[in-house]
C-alpha cells in the first residue's frame, strides 16, 4: 500500500469513528428535501416561480447546503485541530509531507459529499419526480468544478486557522455567503436579479447545475469562473498554509 | 565527526533574539542534554537541527547533512518526539505506528516495538483513552518506528507521574543501548543528571556551560545538578 493510500485509509477510519460528519453530510440533504416536500404547495406548480415547483428550485439549493458544510466548516476544523495538536508540525519531521494530510481529508470530505448528491437525486427523482439530470456528463463536470471550487475556498480557512475554534469563526464568512447565493435562505427565483447574477459565478455553481439539470445549455463563462476559483483558491491555500 | 555539530547558531523572530551564538557538538552514542528554563532557546535550536526553522545565522551538521537544504534526507536517519504533539483521540496505537512505519525505507517491526515500550496490551486502545505516561511511550514509540541514528526527545517526561517519569528514563536507556544517539530536552536537573553522559546548559540564548554533570557539579562548586544550574545560569545574567 502506498503511503497517500494508507494515510487516507487511516484517517477515513478516524473520521468514522466520530460519525456525526459523515452522516450528517449524507443525510442531511435527503432529510432537508423531505421536510421541505412535506410542507403544503412545495410541490405544485407556482406561477410566482414561473410555472416551476418550489420542490424543483430548491433541490440545486440543497446540494449547496451539503458542499457548503463539509467543504467550508468540516475540513477547516478538521486541519485546524491537527494544527493545534501539533499533528501536522509531527508529521513535518517525518519523510511525509503534511500536504498528504490535506488531500486524503479532502478525498474523505468529497467521497462523503458526493454520496450525499447521489442520495438527494435518487430521493428527489423517487420522491416528487424531480427529474434525474438532463444531461448527465454536463452536470457531473459542473458539480466537480461546483466541488472543486468549493473545497478550495475551504482549504484556504484550513491554512490559516490556527485553532478549531479560530477556523469555525473564519468558515462563516465564507459559509453565509455561499450558502445565500446559493439559494438556500431565499430560492434563487425569487431573488432581486443583481444577486441572482452574483450567485451565477460564485462556488459551488448553483445556476450552471440547474441549467445542466433541466437541460438548458449551460453558460462557458460560469464553469469558466467555478474554474478559477477553484484554481485561485487552491493556490492561495498552497501558499498561505502554515503547519503551526 | 561527532554525530551533531552547532557553530555559532542565531535565531531571532522580529526583535526578540531567541538563540545568540550558540555552539556544542555530540558524539555517535551518546545521551545529550539540552538543559534550560522555558524561553532559554532549547526548543529553537532544536527545531533549527530538524529542519523546522532556518537558523538566521552559524552552521549545523546533523549526520553530515544541512538540515536547511537535505531535510527529507535528514527526516529520514532522526526520529523526533515533539513537546506538546498529540495524535487523533481516536486512533488506535498499533495503527498510528503502523501509519509510521509506511513513512519509512525500513521500519522497525511494530510488534517488537510494542513490547519493548510495554505498550502490547494497549495495541488496540484508542490514543485519547490512554494515560500521560503511555501517551509518551506511544511518541517514544513514533519517533523510533523509522529505526532512527538519532532519536530527539523534547520535554519527554513533563506532567508525567514519578513512576512513569521513572519507567520512561529506563526505557531512554534501553534506546541508547539499541545503538541509537539521544539529544534529550529537559529542564529537569535530576533527569539529565540520571541520563545524560554530557549535557549544554542554555540561557537567555546562549550556551553557558557544557560538559558532563559530574564536571558541571565541580566547576560550579555545587553538590548537585540543580545547585549548579542555578548558580551557573545566575551568573550568566
């Protein structure tokens, strides 16, 4: 077994045994879209939304909430406590990079997160005939750049909290803002347009999942901009990352 | 060539200078002490040796290597146990040195390992349920899976109990026995003058004293380690 190998084995092991996070993160999203199905109208047509069900509107909503935790304050708090446990500056006397840390928790977080999206869909599609994405390679590449471009954002609190509780602080300026643009306060439709075009480019990619969902094309310049966070935001934790 | 040599080492961080000029070599074998109060430089200068830090000034030789420039090479050949480094409370002790020893070229067998550190029994328990005294033999353990030439023990026995502070000595004694150098931090005088074959005693930055703790004794007309210490580091200031 290569040693990346055995690290992520390890820490996924770790990880499960405090399982709150990894339920959470595969539930969550499902038991939201119940709740949210269970309440009157949800799921009929509204014209205030344009024909569409509420029901629709909020399932790309709900894939946010499940990116949004693991990647903004999972995996910050995570890295945090190895720093402030000295896990990470251990690790730096070894022949292994810290960095090795980072990726097999981001492998974890995404695996989890992933679970959680493919479990929403199967639900939605089962539940109130929320239709399976249009076009499935589309939304797939758009949901890894969604992924992508979210995690980055959470790797750069993960480089610069020094403690668990600093990196809970530090992920909510992040976290209330992804998760506004992303519709889940308020549903996107219903939002004063220059917030709409906001939440168009900004992680984890809201619009461009929808349009990739029901089939209308999706817009090269959004993925483009998911891209670049994703790029910037990785770079940016790379270079910001300190092991105490 | 001794196994470590310091010349004239300098570390500051902004306008507080944390290490001024310091310089000690140690010989293949030996148990060597890093003897000082907190804040006096020990930690820097041993960070500074693993490559954690760049000394701002002076040289280091660990093992013939530059730590600044060959580190993972260095990582290799030196075992650490950090002060204040914990593990993940649920992880299991077989698999944290199991964990270690993939990190290495040629790992020490773990069974062997757990035996020696008396920690068989605890193989499977997790690292947040276990005592401070077998919490530090799990770090001996750790800083020995690699099958080190210098193994680096920092604070090794603070807030341990005198029983385990005493089982830990015995089994730093067993480590230099299996062939393997020591450089041990303390700022405990009746540890150092148990264990340590020589020992530098840092203040403010500075080495003031170096040699074994019977010339110490002598050289400062005191009857024990601590009396010397005091009176050595008192006159330094």
């Amino acid at each position: 077994m290569s040693t990346f190998t055995k690290i992520t084995a390890t820490e996924a092991k770790v990880f499960l045994r405090s399982p709150f996070m990894a339920i959470a993160g595969v539930l969550l999203p499902t038991v939201l879209l119940l709740a949210i199905g269970a309440i009157p109208g949800m799921t009929e047509p509204s014209e205030k939304a344009g024909g569409y069900r509420f029901i629709d509107a909020w399932v790309p909503s709900l894939v946010v909430i499940a990116l949004a935790m693991l990647a903004l304050q999972s995996i910050p708090a995570a890295v945090a406590t190895y720093r402030e446990q000295g896990v990470l500056r251990r690790l730096a006397t070894t022949p292994v990079h810290p960095a090795n840390l980072l990726v097999a928790q981001l492998a974890i977080h995404v695996a989890v997160a992933l679970a959680g999206i493919a479990l929403l869909l199967g639900a939605a599609d089962i539940a109130y005939d929320v239709p399976l994405p249009k076009h499935p390679l589309v939304f797939l590449l758009t949901l890894l750049l969604g992924v992508v471009s979210t995690f980055s954002l959470g790797l750069i609190t993960a480089s610069i909290a020094s403690t668990a509780k600093s990196a809970g602080a530090l992920a909510m300026i992040l976290f209330i803002p992804i998760m506004f643009f992303g519709g889940v306060y308020l549903p996107r439709p219903l939002m004063p347009a220059v917030l709409q075009r906001i939440g168009d480019y900004v992680p984890p990619g809201s619009q461009p999942l929808q349009d990739a969902w029901v089939g209308t094309g999706v817009q090269p310049l959004q993925l483009a901009a998911l891209a670049a966070f994703a790029v910037l935001g990785t770079a940016l934790a790379a270079r910001l990352f300190r092991w105490e | 060539m001794p196994l470590i040599e310091v010349t004239d080492l300098r570390k500051r961080y902004g306008t507080r200078v944390a290490v001024d000029g310091v310089s000690f070599t140690v010989e293949r074998g030996e148990i060597f002490g890093i003897l000082g109060t907190n804040g006096a430089g020990k930690t820097t200068t041993v960070e500074c040796l693993q490559g954690l830090r760049r000394a701002d000034g002076g040289t280091i030789s660990v093992l013939g290597l530059d730590p600044a420039t060959d580190h993972l090479a260095l990582t290799r050949r030196v075992g650490v146990q950090l002060q204040e480094s914990r593990l993940p409370a649920k992880l299991r002790v077989r698999e944290a040195l199991e964990l270690f020893a993939s990190f290495y070229p040629e790992p020490a067998d773990i069974d062997v390992l757990l035996d020696q550190l008396g920690l068989r029994d605890h193989a499977r328990s997790y690292f947040g349920k276990l005592s401070g005294g077998q919490k530090q033999r799990v770090s001996i353990a750790l800083a020995l899976v690699g099958q080190p030439e210098l193994a680096i023990l920092d604070e090794l026995t603070t807030g341990l109990d005198p029983h385990a502070r005493r089982e830990t000595w015995q089994l730093v004694e067993g480590v230099r026995a299996a062939g393997v150098t020591v450089l041990l931090v303390t700022h405990f005088m009746d540890e150092a003058e148990r264990l340590c074959d020589r020992v530098a005693i840092f203040d403010a930055g500075r080495v003031v004293a170096t040699g074994t703790p019977t010339e110490l004794r002598a050289t400062a007309g005191a009857s024990t380690l601590d009396d010397a210490f005091v009176s050595l580091t008192r006159s330094a200031r």
